[in-house]
C-alpha cells in the first residue's frame, strides 16, 4: 500500500497481488477512522445460500519495508469466527 493518506472516515481496498495461500485476504487496504488509520484486509466468502460477502479484519498499521516477504506479513490468516447463519450478514 502505498502513502496515501485518506480523508477521515474513508478507506480503499484493493486486490491482495501477494496472496499465495487460502487463509490470505483477498484484498487488502487502509481506512482512517476519526483520524487514525489502520490496516483492513478482507476475504471474499459465501453464505449458506452462495451469497458473496466480505469478511474483515483491522488492525494497527505497522511499519512496512519495500519487500514482498514483510508486505505479505500483515495480515496472513483468515479470522476465525467467521461463521453467518442468517440470510443476511447484517
């Protein structure tokens, strides 16, 4: 990701390029939140009934390197409890 600084209370998610594995997001991004920022990554699911829908993960920035082994480092496992029983997962 690049230096790009958000407007408060926005974010962008893009295509994960460095994704080897299932438990990677497929995308990664940032988002400010009241003037903080933090690093949000998402994998494409589908529910019982094949609706499509993110599953996200956010964090605290961290330091990054201009390497693909550290940028690949931030977020690498799917979260867990990422279970939806409803139709709806809102």
């Amino acid at each position: 990701m690049s230096d790009y600084v958000h407007l408060e209370n926005k974010g962008a998610l893009f295509n994960n390029s460095y994704k080897e594995k299932d438990n990677q997001p497929d995308k990664r991004g940032s988002i400010n939140v009241e003037g903080k920022v933090f690093d949000i990554a998402a994998w494409i699911n589908k529910d019982k009934n094949g609706q499509e829908y993110l599953s996200l993960s956010v964090q605290e920035p961290r330091q990054r390197e201009d390497s693909k082994d550290e940028e690949s480092k931030v977020v690498d496992e799917k979260p867990e409890n990422d279970v939806i029983e409803g139709d709806d997962p809102f």
